[in-house]
C-alpha cells in the first residue's frame, strides 16, 4: 500500500501546512474547502509558508513552483474520489468529522485510508461511521506544520498493522518523525500540553501576572520559543477550547476544564492570530 495522490480536507492552520509538505514531498494534493472564499485564504496561506521558506533557505524556487502545480483546490469533496489518502483537518468537533468520514466513506474506493489530524477526538469513533475502520487511523501534525517534526500516529481500535505501516512510510517521506500512541484522549503531547494552557489562563484570570509577563516568565525561565498565551493565539483559542472539552468530557478531571475566560473569548470571536485577536492583537496579513 503506498500512496501517491493525497487529499486533505479543512485548507486552514494545519490543512495548509500539510497541503505545503505533501506537495513539497512530491505527491498530487487536492484540497477542499467549504468556500471559494475560504479556499483562496487557504492558497494565500499556502504561498506565504512557501515564499518564507524561499526566504529561510529552505526551499528553492523551482521546488516551490513544483509543489505549487501539485495542489488543486475544490469545494467539493467528490474531487477526492481518486486519492489513495484523505487527511481531514477541520474543526475539532467530534460530529462534523463523523459526518465526513461517513460522506468520504461513499465516495472513496474501499481501499481508500482516512488519516484524521485530531488534537483530541476518538480515532475509533471516527472510524465507526464508515466500512473502513481498518484502514482508518490518526496522524497528528504539529503547528507550523513545515517546521515541526514529530508525528502522533494514533492506533484506533480496529486500524490494521498494514494501514499503520504505509502511513509511517508516508510520514517519512515527509521527513517527520513518527511515534505510535493509542487512541487517548490529546495522544501524548496534548495531555502534557493542555492543562500548562488552561492553567496559564487561569493565572491570568486570578490577576497572579499580566500577560506579558506571564508569557516572558515562561517564555525565557524554561526557555519556550514562546509564552502559553502567545502559544494559545498561535494555535487557535477555539481549538484549544473544544480540545480542553473534549478532554474533559472523556476524564471527567478538573484540569482539563476550559476556563470561563476561554469560553467568552471563542464566543467573541476572539479565536487569536487567525481573527487578529486573541490575548493579544494582530496586525493584518500575519502568516501564521
Ligand atoms: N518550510 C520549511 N522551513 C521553514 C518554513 C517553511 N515553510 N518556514 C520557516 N521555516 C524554518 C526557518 O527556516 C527556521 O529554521 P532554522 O531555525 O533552521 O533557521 C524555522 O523554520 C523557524 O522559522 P522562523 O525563523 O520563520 O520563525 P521563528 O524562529 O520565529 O519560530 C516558530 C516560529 C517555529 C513558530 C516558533 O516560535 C515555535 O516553535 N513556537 C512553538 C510552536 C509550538 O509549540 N507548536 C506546537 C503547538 S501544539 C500543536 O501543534 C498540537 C495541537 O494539537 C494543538
Ligand atoms: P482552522 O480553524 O484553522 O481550520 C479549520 C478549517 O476547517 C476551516 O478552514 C473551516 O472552513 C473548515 N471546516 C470547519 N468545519 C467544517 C466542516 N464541517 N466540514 C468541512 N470543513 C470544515 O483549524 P486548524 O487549527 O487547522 O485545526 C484543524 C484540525 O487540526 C483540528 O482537528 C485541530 O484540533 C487539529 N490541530 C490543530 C493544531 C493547531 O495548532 N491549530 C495542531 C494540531 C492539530
């Protein structure tokens, strides 16, 4: 089993980096959006990475135009038919992602993989809702995609020994690192990662530190690139607020609790870089 057309659905933060590595990587990609306008952010995003990688040396001009004629853009998922790989990478809520698989599930042919780049949500369950769970499994980017190395590759409940292995092959030819966890809730990284957020918000909260302290404690005393709540605007405060609650939905366990704080902010629309405001303010055309 080895993939050579790849599609991936959501052109957001994370679609748009793992568009720009699968088309850097030699593979065709064709991407969907749920909008034309959408779609040509996502490309913006797309040529803004790529063009700072010119910049940083890292990716030459050719290879950049290569990958560039790699990627299609569409807005309907029926334009996914022919991949080998579907990676979705929408919104982190557990009943839009099943209602995909179950739409891709009729499209694509049986011998079709579904990789979900959940940060949270149950790969089994997912994998429920289609007649593929074999062939269905976890493969959590991290943010900024060209940039981070590892690979959560998550084993579901009923994902085949040969889905896993031609999925750590594509990831390798990614140049990622791969490592196997099970289907837990947040995987490695984000059990660890999500209660030092939240709790970074609810020091704010309490008045223990203003924000740009609390970012230049962290930030410089454990040698962080960046502070949590710069960490929090650049991965999205309504994507850590619906990975928190999927946490705790699942533990039960205070820790995982999304501070009120978090709510008001995702009902405000105060999602962080991607809206230009977060726990701080964001001038326009940000690449990140
Ligand atoms: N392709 C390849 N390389 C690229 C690139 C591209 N498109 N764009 C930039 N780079 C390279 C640069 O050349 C540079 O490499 P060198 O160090 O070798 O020179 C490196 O990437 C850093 O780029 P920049 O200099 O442009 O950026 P920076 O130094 O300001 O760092 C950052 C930016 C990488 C985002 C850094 O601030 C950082 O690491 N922040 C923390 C990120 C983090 O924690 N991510 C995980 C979030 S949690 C998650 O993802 C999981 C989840 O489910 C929520
Ligand atoms: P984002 O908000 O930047 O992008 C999500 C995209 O999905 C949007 O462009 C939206 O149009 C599309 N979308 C929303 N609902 C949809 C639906 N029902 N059907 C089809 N498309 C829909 O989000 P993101 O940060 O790219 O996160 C996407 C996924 O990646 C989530 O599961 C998230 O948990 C995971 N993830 C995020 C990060 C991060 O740092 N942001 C890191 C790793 C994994």
């Amino acid at each position: 089993m080895a993939f050579r057309t790849i599609g991936v659905v959501g052109f957001g933060l994370m679609g748009s980096g793992i568009v720009e590595v699968c088309a850097r990587a030699g593979y065709d990609v064709a991407v969907r959006e749920i909008s034309d306008d959408l779609l040509s952010r996502g490309l913006d995003r797309l040529d803004r990475s790529l063009a700072r990688g010119v910049e940083r040396g890292k990716v030459s001009a050719a290879d950049r135009d290569a990958a560039r004629r790699r990627v299609r853009g569409t807005t309907r998922l029926e334009d996914l038919a022919r991949c080998d790989l579907v990676i979705e990478a929408i919104v982190e809520l557990m009943d839009h992602k099943k209602a995909l698989f179950a739409e891709l599930d009729g499209i694509c042919p049986a011998a079709a993989v579904f990789a979900s780049n959940t940060s949270s949500l149950s790969i089994t369950e997912m994998a429920s809702v289609t007649r593929r769970p074999a062939r269905v499994l976890g493969l959590h980017f991290f943010n900024p995609v060209p940039v981070m190395k590892p690979v959560e590759m998550v084993r579901g409940f009923l994902t085949s020994e040969q889905t896993l292995a031609a999925a750590r092959a594509f990831c390798e030819t990614l140049g990622k690192t791969v490592v196997l966890c099970k289907d837990s809730p947040g995987f490695i990284v984000n059990l660890l990662l999500v209660p030092y957020l939240l709790d970074a918000v609810r020091a704010l909260e309490m008045g223990v530190a203003g924000r740009e302290d609390i970012d230049t404690a962290v930030q410089l005393g454990l040698n962080h690139p960046m502070g949590p709540l710069t960490l929090l605007d650049f991965v999205g405060i309504d994507t850590t607020y619906y990975i928190a609650e999927a946490m705790y939905q699942e533990f039960k366990d205070a820790r995982y609790a999304a501070p009120p704080l978090m709510r008001k902010m995702v009902l405000a629309g105060h999602h962080g870089r991607k809206t230009g405001r977060g726990f701080y303010e964001y001038a326009e055309g940000i690449v990140r």
